[in-house]
C-alpha cells in the first residue's frame, strides 16, 4: 500500500486511472473511501488520487493539534509521493477548506479548486451543529456519534430507503473511527478556521458545490463563498443534502468532469 512519507505522519493513498490529475480530499471523517461513489466513473477520465488525513482510516494516527496549513501540507506531500506537479483538487466541506488553503499557498500546485458544501467562517448554525455533535461524542462514545451521523449527512428519504446499508456500514466506521481527541481537534480547528480575508487572493479557477437541501452547512455559505472568490462558479442541486456527492453520484460526477475538461482545455 503506498504512503507518503517524510512528515510527522505517513499518509495512506490511492492512484486510479490515468489521464490529468485529480486530487480528492474527504470532509470530517478524513478517510478517502468518502469518494468510492466517485473513482469509477472520474477516472475513466482522470487519474484521480483520494488519501486518509492524518489521524484517520489507514494514515498515522498518533498526532497532535493540526492547523490548516499543515493540513495543506499534507496534502502537497500526497501530490508529491504519487510523483504529480499540479492536479485539479476537490474537496468536501472541511477537505475544501484545506483545498482553499493549497490554493492559496501554493497556487502552482492547484489546476482547478472544487469545494464541495464549504464555508469561510462557520456561522451560528453551524456552531450549533457541531456542539449537539461534539456533545453526542463526549457523553457517548463514536458509536453514538456514528449512529447519529447519517441525520446530518444525507436527506431523510435517502436514509429510509438506504436503511440496510447504513447499518452495515456502522460497524465499519466505528472500528475505523479516529481518537477521540482527533476528532474533537479537528472538529476545534474548522470551527476556528476564517478565511474571509484571504478569498479573493483565490486565483486559481474554482467551482463551489453545494446542495440546497444541505442540513449541516446550508449552500449560503457557498453563495458566500462565491462574494468573495474572484470569478468563482456556483453550481447547486436541489436534492442529496450535504453528502449529495453519495446520494446523486452522477450529478456530482458529471459536474466535476465538465468542469475539469473546461480548465485543462
């Protein structure tokens, strides 16, 4: 299994496909396997590269705090471990964030920016949010947290009719379940995270996705986003809630490889 090595944590990645790079970055959970619904039909085209943050699924684990900018490094060392200069990123909520971050640092790097259900400052809502989440982990342990997860990631339909297959994931995401403190740091930090005056330092050509159903982090939040990214588009889907990437593959697929071919011609 390859690793990219040389920092603090060696980070577990993927290569798929061939063609011109697509890096993507998972939200909270950090674990790559969050773009299964994505790989096939990306890399027909691309060759596309998912990784585990540090902390989480197969990447070190024994961390400290992480900034975003470290974040941000981590993924430019996956980008050199898998021997790639530029590749077009994407990035769901908190991976956007540390996409936006890479664009920002080292633009060189970045062909395109997607991010998917992101926000430059967590508002109130989201705050809220994240507390009933914080809380549910603290009192209860990750098997509570991963048993509320879906509430918040996907419409209420999609969850009844999906029932059998979110419980036999459950299991899954509970062994592979970050520490604790991991967790609530990284839940801390993007919580912290403000990156309202550096936007329109933002150059590189960028796509904000966001679904209007969203639950967790409203699509506002990208319309916000979008006030302050030079020239950045704003695609949104009615239905799929904030994982609408799982709920509608096919829309978020299609979208991402319009938006790809469109940069790289």
């Amino acid at each position: 299994m390859p690793y990219a090595t040389g920092g603090d944590a060696d980070l577990y990645y993927e290569v798929h496909g061939a063609g011109t790079p697509i890096l993507l970055s998972a939200g909270m959970g950090g674990s790559g396997s969050f773009w299964r619904p994505q790989v096939e039909a990306l890399s027909k085209r691309h060759r596309v590269i998912v990784y585990d943050h540090a902390g989480t699924g197969r990447s070190g684990r024994d961390i400290g705090p992480r900034t975003i900018a470290r974040m941000a490094d981590d993924m430019a060392r996956v980008l050199d471990a898998a021997g790639v200069e530029d590749a077009h990123v994407a990035g769901h909520a908190i991976g956007g964030i540390i996409g936006m971050e890479l664009a920002l640092a080292a633009p060189e790097r970045v062909r395109s920016l997607t991010v998917v259900n992101g926000w430059a400052q967590a508002d109130a809502f989201i705050r809220r949010c994240f507390e009933v989440r914080t809380r549910i982990l603290q009192a209860s342990g990750p098997q509570a947290y991963v048993r509320a997860q879906p509430l918040f990631l996907y419409p209420p339909r999609w969850i009844a009719e999906n029932a059998d297959m979110l419980e036999a994931e459950e299991a899954h995401m509970v062994a592979h379940f970050p520490a604790v403190d991991t967790m609530l740091s990284r839940i801390e930090t993007f919580l912290a995270f403000d990156g309202r005056a550096r936007l329109s330092q933002i150059r590189v050509p960028t796509l904000l996705a966001a679904a209007r159903d969203d639950a967790l982090v409203p699509s506002y939040l990208s319309h916000a986003l979008g006030a302050g990214i030079p020239d950045a588009r704003l695609a949104e889907v009615d239905w799929g809630a904030h994982a609408f990437t799982t709920v509608s593959p096919d829309v978020f697929n299609d979208m991402m490889l319009a938006f790809c071919a469109e940069t790289d011609r």
